[in-house]
C-alpha cells in the first residue's frame, strides 16, 4: 500500500518562498519498490529564468521532487486551469516558514501514518517548453496519479465526508469470491437434490390402477372385502363414468350412487367388542352423458384389518348403468401430503422470486420433487400418464400465435405505429404518450404483450431522444398500458390463455366470445381511470430527460471545491488566500454550468418546434419494410382472431383455439413463402412452452397430493362466514385482490394455474353454490392487471 497527501505552497518567481505563504505539495508514504520512478516522473520540468532549480529536496529523507507555481493570478489560472485536467480531489497539509517540516491538516487526508514524503512535480507554464504544452504536463500528472491511485488502492473523494473508503481491488476480490462460493453452494445443492430425487423415484414402481368394470342397478349392490397393508394410512378409490361434479339441485331427483367404505376397529380395549368405521361418500351420475369422467376420495385406514367397499345406486331407470372402479393404497395422510406439497410450491415461487434459476428449471425442478412425492407415498405415475397431464390445446394456441407474431415482426408494422403517433401528436408530448400507450393496448390485445414491448422499445426510446425525455417513464407507461390491453382478451395474456382453455370450464360456457365480451367491457373501465392516473403522475418535469452528464459533473465538481472552500478555517494569512483561490474557482465553474444550463434549455425548446424536421429523418429509418408481407400478415391475423370468435357461436365448428392457431401459423408461412424456417423457430419462446408443460405436470401432481382440495376448503370456510347474498360479491372482492396482490410478488402465470382448480372446487361445493365464470374474470383481472408490477 502507499498513501497520498496534500501540502500547499505559494512562492514568487524569483524562486523564493514567500514566508507564511501556503504551498502545494503531494506527499507519498511508503513508496514500493519500482514506484518511484513512476511518482518522480521521466520528465524532469527545466530550471526557471532565475536559474533556480525546480527540484527540492525534503531531508525527511524522501527522494523525489517539487515544481514551486507562482502566488496570485498565476496560481490563480493553475486552480481554474481546464477542468478536466484537474485531479486534485482532495487538498490537506500546509507547510510552515520551515521548508522541511510539515504540518498534517484534517482537509481530505489520505493517510493516517506518514513514513516518508515524495514530491509530485507540477509544472508552470513558464517551465515548459514549446514542445511540451501544459496539457501535456497536466495529463502526465493526472495519469501518474491516478495509476499511482489504482495500485495503492485508496479510493477518496472530497465530497465524502464519512472517511477513507475501503481498498476497492480487494472489496472487488473478496465480492468476486463471494460470488463463486455462492454460485459452487447454489450448483452443487441443486445437483444433490437432483440426485437424491432421482434415486428415490427410481426405487419405487409404477403404481398402475386395476380398472374394474361394474353394471349397477337400482336392484343389486356391489360389495368387495380388500385385504389391508400394514404401513398404509390412506385408501383412494376411483370411479370413472357419466358422472357429475355439481351437487344436488333443488328437486332433489338426481341419480346417485353410495358408496360406503366399513372396516372393523380394533384399537380399543379387548374387553370391549370391536366396533365398525363406516365412510360414505355420494357420487352423483348422468347415464345420458356420453362423455367419460374420473372422481376420486381417499379414506383413512386402521391397521391390517380389512375393508369392505358397497356400492348402491339409486336410479329411475331399470337399466344397468356401467362404472369404473379402482383403488390402491397410500403410505402417508392427508395432512402429511399437504404439508408436503406447500413445501414444494414454496420452493418453486422461493426459486422464480429470487431468480435463483431460470423460471423453467424451477417449474421442472418442482415438477420432479412432485412426482417423487407421489412415488414414496404410493402413487407414482406412469410417463403416459404425466404426458397426459400437459394441456396440449394452451400450448398449441401458444405455440401458433408465436410464429405469426414472428413473422408479423418483419414487416417493421411497430416502427411504423410509434412514428405515425409522433406525427399525430405534432410534437406534443402528452398527445405522443397517449397515442403510444393506445396502440401497444391495441396490439397486445391480440399479440402477445412480452413481444410488443420488445418491438416497441426501440423506436420509443428514439422518440425520447428526439424530444429530450426520460424513456424509462415513457417505457414504464406503455408497459402497464400493454398489460391492461393484454387483458382484454383471452389471447393477450398467458393467464387468460390457460383460463379459455381449460376443458371445464369451456364445458360450463366460458369461450372466446363470451371472456372477450366480459374483459373488453372491465378493461374500457380501467382505462378511463388509467389515464387520468397517468397524467396525474407524470408531470412534464418528470417526463424530461435529467440534465446531461457533464452538467451532472460539473455541478459536483463545484460542490467538490466549495465543500474545500469551506473547510479552510481563516486563521491566517495563508489560509484565506487559499480559500480566496477556491471560491475564485468556485465562482468560474458557476459561470460555466450558467451558460451550459441555458445552451441546454434552449436545445430542448428547439427541439419541440422542429418536430416536422424530426419526423422526416424518422421516417426515413422506420418505415414498413415489406408491404406485401404485411397485407399476408393482417389478413391470416384477422382471419385467426374471425375463427376464435366463430368458434364460440357456430358449434358446428369444430376446432379448438390451439388448431386454429395452428393452423394459422401454417397459412402464413405458406404465404410467406418461408425459406429460412430456422430463423422463424428461433424466434419462438420454447422456454416458455416448456415453461407452460412442467408447470401442468407440477399443479396435476400438486393435486393429487391434496393441495388443491385443501385450500378451497379453506376458501369455501372463508366464503361461508358472508351471508349468502353477499357471498359472490365478497368471493369477487377476494379474489380479484388476493390474484392482484399475488401476481404483483409472484409470476401470475403459475399463480393462475394454481387457482383454477381451486375455484372450480369452490363451484362445486354445494354449500357455497357460487357460479365459476364470475370468479374466473375476477381472477383473470387480478393476475393481468396485478403482473404489471411485478415485471
């Protein structure tokens, strides 16, 4: 290490110093080895018309030298000297009659031990030659200075007040190793993890299910005994055929079935005689339903002692009604799956919050410590069972509607919208930002609102230069007016996205055109209050772009000599004529930063007016690159979006949203005429896709492990505490917060998936009896309008 310090000296040109004047001098302490050549300097300044040699000895015993500058304007013009070449940032000790002895002064010093001094020489002009210009000095000076600086590793500035700042190189060396000994901890904890999950799942077998075929009748019952295990605590029985989720209507004239699950407890006293548990459990059917469904119930079991399952139906007809039934055994409770999968979905939002890795290698990571859970406590699935888990139709719809976006890129369709506004708007600030957020509300409503920023960005932030504003606040802007159109319909946002296309609730009505009409009519709402929040936050002295960077560093620089200026006590003659010097220099920046000020004021004003002059020059850069592309690209697009909508009033149509994506995308790229299919592929978001599968498998596997079920029961507790003509309005209420609240920490996009079954079990219960449409557009605003935030 070596330390710096300051000392001032003044002296006339005749080479004397004048007594009590003060003198600049900058002091080293322990110089290493191989430095002193670097702090003397190769160039040694000639000797002074009064033949006095510029070089001075110090008897401390330091080798080095000292250039004296004259007292007065001389010195004067040396402190005002080009701002730029001046790397004094701190000035300290002042030096008595006594050339060799010097007096340490608390003004910005850089050490705190002295072991020896060195002089840095600082050149007068009347020293230097014609080939050596003081420019030249000044920046040899400031380069010895500052390498002197980076190896010493001291890092000061006059306007800190709080002390010396620890050495950089080794707070950087010790952040660096910091950083590995995290980044090795976080690696190689993953990979154990990965490991022992792979172990565990491998040492457990498929637990294939029995399928058994059964004919009821309201004339005969079916009744099986099943021998127990002796470390299984649970046992699932499912039943698959025309049966229906909703409870009993009003009439009370459904078919049912009753299933009674009897097993003998023996756990008591064995004086006491052994006493039967009866678990029921009613099943309601439709025979007149064609299409195939699966229900399931898990019942506790006591010991090895055997079950016994009956099963009644109670039908209007005298026909058989066939049914599916299997069973199998489970090694851990209720309570214990729950807490198991909490841990689980915890991990997963710990992973994708703090970006500890991607958010795809968290929703697989999660995915895998699912299926693990479900193989130790005995119910681990088959690979085609988990395959069938993944919602293919949310991926194809996904995977369409990215291609034709990657297509519709490359017509520069979204250059050509942000120019056109700034046109619109004639230069005017607030026109351009209204119009701006209006078209990336309009395009993310049926694009997707990721790649709508993406292509939005870029022009936009040339528009700010143009007109000398801030891009963050104009970004930020169109980012929360790109979320709010994403909302509108069920194609904008991936939320929306997984809610269209969900099997049940498409089956109670929930379709394109129905959640489009719905959304549409809420998000107009909105925006007619975004708007006036948005002018009422950003006011025009905000939007401006700050000051320039030389004007930000001019302004501390002149706090940097004023900050010097005070801290120069008047207690004598030297003293005040320093400070006389500083606040000289002080007033000299101040003239400077007052015409710069105004050269910048005026450039902004010329700006505004010249906005005809700015539109050609941007028209010439961001046009439409492929007008016939564009025509293909607006009309397969405008054909898509026509089907969507068809597709939910014509029932002759039979195509889901992911074919007619797909089947889209195929058109366009047939028009297109595509060759290089590889540059279109790398456009398409396959992490997200992934993404979307993993996160299926995990939230399917999350609900076999009771997790879902449990928390709409507590919902459903939490709803029922309303009276019952305020129960939809306050689950409404609840929802639309706590998906806004969440989706505002959390992605919104594993939150949703988390609570659609939720509330589709929450429509179920009879004793809530709360339609799920409603409670899935509460949901659909919460997490669109809530995500902004979040991102």
């Amino acid at each position: 290490r070596e330390d710096w310090q300051w000392s001032m000296h003044l002296e006339g040109r005749d080479g004397r110093r004048y007594p009590g004047a003060p003198e600049v001098e900058l002091l080293q302490t322990s110089v290493p080895p191989g430095l002193a050549e670097l702090a003397a300097g190769k160039r040694r300044p000639p000797r002074g018309a009064g033949g006095v040699d510029p070089s001075h000895s110090c008897p401390s015993g330091a080798a080095g030298q000292s250039s004296r500058a004259p007292a007065g304007q001389e010195f004067t013009s040396f402190l005002t000297e080009g701002r730029s070449h001046s790397p004094l940032p701190q000035m300290s000790s002042f030096r008595s009659k006594d050339s060799c002895f010097t007096e340490n002064t608390p003004l910005l010093r850089n050490s705190l031990q002295e072991k020896g001094s060195r002089c840095i020489p600082v050149y007068h002009p009347e020293f230097i030659t014609a080939e050596e210009s003081w420019e030249d000095g000044s920046a040899d000076w400031e380069r010895r200075y500052l390498l002197s600086r980076e190896v010493s590793g001291l890092s000061a500035s006059a306007s800190s007040e709080k002390g010396d700042l620890p050495d950089s190189p080794h707070v950087r060396l010790r952040l660096c190793k910091l950083r590995r000994c995290v980044q090795w901890l976080k690696v190689t904890g993953l990979f154990v993890f990965v490991v022992l999950c792979s172990i565990l799942f491998s040492l457990y077998p498929d637990q294939g299910k029995l399928w058994q075929l059964l004919a009821l009748s309201p004339l005969e019952n079916y009744s099986v005994n099943l021998s127990s295990h002796g470390d299984s605590t649970l046992l699932q029985v499912d039943l698959a055929g025309a049966l229906v989720a909703s409870g009993p209507s009003r009439s009370g004239r459904e078919e049912r079935l009753l299933v009674e699950l009897t097993q003998a407890d023996t756990s008591g006293s064995r004086w006491r005689w052994p006493q039967q548990v009866t678990h029921n459990w009613t099943v309601y059917l439709n025979p007149r339903r064609s299409e195939r469904s699966v229900m399931s119930r898990t019942f506790e079991v006591l010991g090895r002692e055997t079950v016994s399952i009956s099963i009644r139906a109670s039908l209007q007809q005298t026909q058989a009604v066939p049914l599916l039934m299997a069973y199998q055994y489970l090694r851990a409770s209720v309570e214990a799956q729950v807490t198991i999968a909490t841990a689980i979905l915890a991990g997963v939002y710990a992973l994708i919050i703090f970006e500890v890795v991607h958010r795809t290698l968290a929703a697989m990571l999660g995915s895998l410590a699912a299926l693990v859970a479900l193989a130790v406590i005995g119910d681990r699935p088959s690979l085609t069972h988990v395959v069938e888990w993944i919602d293919f139709e949310t991926l194809a719809l996904l995977f369409g509607m990215m291609i034709l976006v990657a297509i519709f890129s490359e017509t520069g369709f979204f250059d050509y919208c942000a120019v056109k506004a700034y046109r619109l708007s004639r230069g005017r600030v607030w026109a351009m930002i209204i119009m701006l957020c209006l078209i990336a509300a309009v395009l993310s409503a049926f694009l997707d609102n990721v790649t709508t920023m993406l292509l939005f960005t870029p022009v936009t932030i040339r528009l700010c230069e143009v007109l000398n504003l801030d891009p963050r606040q104009v970004l930020i802007a169109e980012v929360i007016f790109t979320n709010i159109g994403g909302a509108a319909t069920a194609i904008g946002d991936p939320p929306n996205v997984i809610i269209v296309s969900n099997q049940e609730l498409r089956k109670m009505g929930l379709d394109f055109a129905g959640f489009t009409a719905h959304m549409f009519i809420g998000i107009c709402l909105v925006l007619l209050v975004s708007f006036p929040l948005l002018r009422l936050l950003y006011w025009n002295r905000k939007l401006y772009n700050k000051e320039p960077s030389e004007i930000v560093e001019l302004k501390h620089e002149i706090h940097v000599w004023r900050l010097t200026a005070q801290r120069i006590s008047p207690a004598s003659r030297e003293e005040t004529a320093v400070r006389r010097l500083l606040l000289g220099k002080v007033l000299a920046l101040e003239h400077l930063l007052a015409r710069r000020l105004h050269t910048f004021h005026r450039q902004i004003s010329q700006e505004d007016k010249n906005w005809e002059t700015n539109i050609q020059e941007l028209q010439k850069k961001h046009r439409i690159s492929d007008g016939i592309l564009l025509a293909k690209c607006l009309t397969v697009l405008g054909f898509v979006i026509f089907m969507f909508f068809l597709n939910s009033f014509v029932p002759g149509i039979h195509l889901d949203l992911g074919w007619i994506a797909i089947l889209g995308a195929i058109w366009l790229l047939i028009l297109a005429d595509i060759h290089d299919f590889e540059i279109i592929l790398h456009r398409v978001e396959w992490a997200t896709l992934l993404f979307f599968a993993a996160l299926f498998v995990l939230m399917e596997a999350l609900a076999h492990l009771h997790l879902i079920e449990y928390v709409g029961e507590q919902t459903a507790l939490l709803i029922k505490m309303v009276p019952e003509e305020q129960r939809l309005t306050a689950a409404i209420v609840l929802v639309v917060w706590v998906s806004a609240l969440a989706s505002s920490l959390i992605d919104n996009i594993p939150f949703t998936a988390t609570m659609i079954p939720v509330l589709l079990n929450l429509s179920r219960d009879p004793e809530v009896g709360l339609p799920a449409p409603p409670l899935m557009y509460a949901l659909a605003f919460g997490a669109c309008l809530g995500g902004w935030a979040s991102q």
